[in-house]
C-alpha cells in the first residue's frame, strides 16, 4: 500500500533528481481556507527544460470562472507554453455573478479579463463555453461532455489543467461539475465510438495524456513545479484579471486608503501598475514561496498529475523489451 504524508496548512506544499524533473499543495493564499495535503512517495519536482521539449504537443487551461487558472496554475501554464506547446485557454461559464456593475457588465469585464489573461501566459485562442455561473449544477453533463470532447479531438489536446476531479470538501458547483466532465472527456475522446459523427466531418479520436489536477481543499498532491521563472507572468495574469480576482486594481485600492489615512506603503509605488503588480508579488504569493522554499525553488505550485506510464499495465513496456523473443 502506498505510504502518503499528510500536512496541513494555508497552501499545499524531496529528493531531487537530475534535468527537468526530481522525485521528491497549491492553496493558493487568495482562498483564504485551510488544504490539507496529502503526498505521495514518489513526488516529483518538475523544473525548467532547456529549449523546446514539448514543441508540437497542446495543452487546454481549463476554468470554470476567469480567475482559476491565474490563481493556482499561471506559472506551469507560462512554463508549459515556452517549453513548446500551443495553448488555449477554455473558460466555461460567463463569470456573471462575478464582477462589477450589472450582470451584464460582469460578463463583459470578465470576458475581456480573459483575453488579456490568455495574452499574458502566451495561449493561442479563448473558448468561452458561456455556462451560467454557479449555475452549474442544473446544466445537461452530456451536452457539455460532447463540447469538450469535440474541443479535445479537434485541437487535438494532449495536456489538460484544472481542477482535480477528486477533490474533497469543493462546494462550488461550477469547479466539480467541470472537473469531473472534463475527466470523463479526456478518456471518451480517445475513443474510436463515441460522437461518429466528428470522424465524418474529418476530426479524429484523439484522448488526453497528461492532467495536472490542482485543488482549494485536501488535495493528493505528487507533482510541485517550480514556476520561478515565470513568476512575472503569473503575476501580471492575475493583475489582468480585474473583475473577480484577489488582485486587479486592489493594490491602487490598499494605496488610496493609506494615504487618506496618511501613511503610504514604498513597495507599493506612485504608478498604477506597478502598485498593483506589486501588491501581488508582496502579499498574495506567500504560499507559493513557502512551498518553493521547501523544495529549494524560488516559487512554485503543486499539483495531481497523471500521465503516460499510470495505466493498468505501466512496466509492460519494459517487460516486453526485457522478455520478449524473436518469432521463429
């Protein structure tokens, strides 16, 4: 049986190996609730690569609202795309219940946020699947199963990030809902049955073969990629994401009151954008440094992953190399 250390604390989170990945979760500070971590033996710490490994593979950061993905995924995100894949940002609902002004205006702010999201951390193209917010648990599973498989084949998506589907104690209906049909997705979209109707208009079976699940509760965590290399683009997302996120235009806010109080933060800064990058960079990044600071990493995230070599039969490979003999 496998032996799991538990921790608990603000934020999920050792030896290491050589290259790119090491054998050895995230909260982010912005959920502001406890996550209680469990690791797995054979953490793994995945580090910068040199060039570009993963040229020709794509990735889909998978939302449910515009700030997800710039709260606990920015970083890998930003690694991700400069090591060589082609990226699409899929956001699922229209963020209406999320924002300023009318519900209206929330979902044209968020929608911009989005854009200028997918600018910052180097992603191709935004889908908005335009889901109501927190609504989630009245839509038909099956009609939106069939969107994301469709995305899946016809992208021909390899990598998917969001939310672990396994995740405990997740009471926003929006975050499981589209955790849990995004797994079934990425195995049924590899199938050679399902929607044949894709396969006539020219778009073929193609399943996902990596998942970076990250959580904001207990959270089995095997995975910490260190994202201190891209910290600025994790930064400067989540100042892009001004309608709903925890940083936005709050760094200008936190300065303004200080002043009308007579006082003023230096780290903030006279300019507006500079005081809200480093309002991130100083207060909303805490765990992220303490779990880098754990595994000698500047920053970093944590996450479940699941990728090649984690099916029903992982040592086959090698056992046929081993074993197998000529047919005579």
């Amino acid at each position: 049986m496998e032996r799991r250390t538990f921790i608990g604390r603000t934020m999920a989170g050792g030896a290491l190996l050589g290259g790119a990945v090491g054998a050895a979760g995230p909260q982010s500070a912005f959920a502001s609730q406890s996550n209680y971590i469990m690791y797995t033996d054979d953490l793994i710490i995945e580090r910068d690569v040199p060039g570009k490994p993963h040229k020709g593979k794509v990735l889909a950061a998978i939302q449910p609202h515009a700030d997800d993905i710039p709260i606990f995924a920015g970083g890998l995100v930003a690694k991700l795309i400069n090591e060589g894949y082609t990226g699409y940002l899929i956001n699922v609902t229209n963020d209406d219940h999320a924002g300023p002004g009318t519900v209206g205006d929330t979902v044209v702010a968020n929608e911009r946020d989005n854009f200028e999201i997918a600018k910052v951390l180097g992603l191709k193209k935004v889908f908005n699947l335009g889901y109501r917010n927190h609504r989630m648990d009245n839509i038909d599973r099956t009609e939106m199963l069939a969107r994301m498989i469709f995305l899946i084949r016809a992208l021909k998506i390899d990598t998917i990030i969001g939310y672990d589907p396994w995740g405990h104690y997740e009471e926003n209906p929006d975050h499981y809902i589209t955790a849990s049909v995004c797994e079934a997705a990425s195995w049924m979209a590899g199938g050679g049955k399902d929607y044949p109707e894709h396969f006539k208009a020219g778009i073929k079976p193609h399943g996902v073969r990596e998942k970076y699940y990250h959580a904001r509760g207990p959270h089995l965590v095997n995975r910490v990629v260190d994202i201190s290399s891209y910290i600025d683009q994790r930064i400067r997302s989540n100042v892009a994401n001004r309608a709903q996120g925890p940083a936005g235009n709050h760094g200008v806010g936190l300065r303004e009151r200080l002043k009308r109080e007579g006082k003023k933060l230096p780290i903030l800064g006279a300019d507006d954008a500079e005081t809200n990058y480093n309002y991130v960079k100083e207060f909303l990044l805490e765990d992220e440094k303490r779990l880098g600071k754990e595994h000698g990493l500047e920053y970093a995230e944590a996450f479940h992953y699941l990728g090649p070599g984690q099916g029903y039969a992982p040592k086959q490979p090698e056992y046929i190399k081993e074993h197998a003999v000529p047919l005579r």
